[in-house]
C-alpha cells in the first residue's frame, strides 16, 4: 500500500453524486476519475455536492481512483 507522501494531489470539480459517497470528478487536465470521501471528511459530516472544487489524493498504482480530502470554499 502506499505511504500518504507517495500519494499525488490533484484539483477538480465535482460532476456528479454517486451511491455510497462516490463522486464522479473531472480533474483540470480534463480526466474523469471515481473519488471516494475520506473518512474525517465523513466524521465531520462535510457535503459535497456536483460543482463544488475538491482536492484529491492519488496512488501512483491507480490514477483512476482517489480519495477526496478537501472540498474548496
């Protein structure tokens, strides 16, 4: 597994909701990619809607996946 230094972040802008707090989220260089909610996001009961700016966490082992761990003001 890789340690979270290893971890690539991006920026993008949420697209679309999906069951089980899934997102559908175009990055800036125009990929889509499946991001889950990380879990303190979770704790603290923060929403993210479609059109919301998030920062996402990347393993270097599957560019399509990620982990969103910031959702921009």
């Amino acid at each position: 597994m890789a340690n979270k230094d290893e971890a690539i972040e991006v920026e993008g802008i949420v697209k679309e909701a999906l069951p089980n707090t899934m997102f559908r989220v175009e990055l800036q260089n125009k990929h889509i990619i499946l991001a889950h909610l990380s879990g303190k996001m979770r704790k603290h009961y923060i929403r993210i809607v479609p059109g919301d700016s998030v920062k996402i966490e990347l393993s270097p082992y599957d560019l399509n996946r990620g982990r969103i761990i910031f959702r921009e003001r």
